[in-house]
C-alpha cells in the first residue's frame, strides 16, 4: 500500500504509474502561539512569569494504493498487483471498520492475466486533527538565571486520530480497517503526535 512503486507494473504503460508520493498530503495546516500573561499589580511576584502556548494541527490523508496481495493473476511475476477500480471510493474516516464504505462495489480482481485499473496511490488514508496546550511558568534565580516549569496537554480534545490500515488488500475482510494510532505506528505510544489526550510536566533550568 504505502511504498513508491519503484519498479512499473506495466512498462508498456507508464502513465499507470503515475499519481501522488506515497507522502502527498493536500492539506497541511499548522498554526503556533504563544501569549505572555502581563503582571499585575494587584497579585505581585505571583503572577510574574507566566504564558499559555498551543499548536493546531490539520492534516489530510496520505495516498495508498488498493490491492489483491501477492496473488499474481497476470502472470508476469508481480510482487503486488493492483485492483481493479470499478467506482469512486466514498469514505467515512470516522469509521475504524472500515473507512470507505462501497468497498465491495468500489474494487475488483482482475482478469487471469490482467493487471488492475486502479492508479497508483489512488485512495486516501484517514487524515489528523490535533490541539496541544501548555502553560509555563518562569521563576528568576538570579542575574540570568531562571527555573521554567511547564505542563503540556497533548490532543486536548481527546480527538480519536486513526493510523495505518491493517490491510490495503481489497479482497481482505480487514481491507481499509483501522488497527492503531498515528503514535503507535511511530513507535512512540502516546507522546507522540495521533494519541489520545496525555499530559506532562517538564522543569527546565535555564542560566
């Protein structure tokens, strides 16, 4: 599914090579800010040093490739062949069970000694949506030396990001069936970007 097809299926035909990097995304938002809250008066040295941040994060779904596995039906010593694309996959990506769902009458087999019609990287994986906060605060040792303490809630909204698809094999009962997170499948469970809601404290000595 996920791989960039070095070699062609047909060389007789190399325009049925061609579509998206195995890491097209067509939409990549990102957005970062950091407020620093001004002292007041009133409360004194308490409310010195502190600031809110957050980082947004949208992104849409890389490109994969619908197949039928290792079974070479072409009779040309394909590792992978490709299926046979007979309609327009419509995708609920709030669906783990499976994110397109005419699956069965989107894609085929091809023919004993054909190769599939579908295009390279020619459906869509389920995208990401993150918020992450963080607030510090700053305490003065002395001359530029100070303690930062911080607390960093990563998905705030507890957004459920699905990962990678356990099976990109259309005649697979876990085709386009979610399996993971995004954190997971970057060997990194829970800290790392796709997971569920997680929080930290860190303190950083700075001089």
């Amino acid at each position: 599914g996920r791989n960039n097809f070095p070699q062609a299926n047909n060389p007789y035909d190399p325009a049925a090579n061609k579509g998206p990097c195995s890491f097209d995304r067509r939409h990549n938002f990102n957005v970062a800010g950091t407020y620093a809250f001004p002292e007041s008066s009133a409360l004194g040295p308490i409310s010195r040093g502190w600031a809110v941040g957050t980082v947004v994060t949208a992104l849409s779904g890389e490109p994969f490739t619908p197949n039928i596995g290792s079974r070479d039906r072409s009779g040309q010593d394909t590792g992978s062949l490709r299926a046979d694309c007979l309609a327009a996959p419509i995708y609920d990506f709030t669906n783990p069970d499976g994110f397109i769902t005419n699956a069965a009458q989107a894609f085929g087999t091809p023919g004993t000694g054909q190769l599939g019609s579908c295009g390279r990287n020619s459906a869509r994986l389920p995208g990401l949506a993150q918020w992450d906060v963080n607030i510090l605060k700053s305490f003065h040792l002395s001359g530029s030396a100070r303690i930062e303490a911080r607390w960093e809630i990563f998905n705030i909204l507890n957004r459920v990001n699905f990962g990678l698809p356990i099976s990109t094999n259309v005649r697979s009962g876990a085709f386009a069936t979610i399996g993971s997170t995004p954190d997971v499948d970057a060997g990194n469970p829970v800290i790392a970007q796709g997971g569920p809601r997680a929080m930290q404290w860190a303190v950083k000595v700075i001089f």
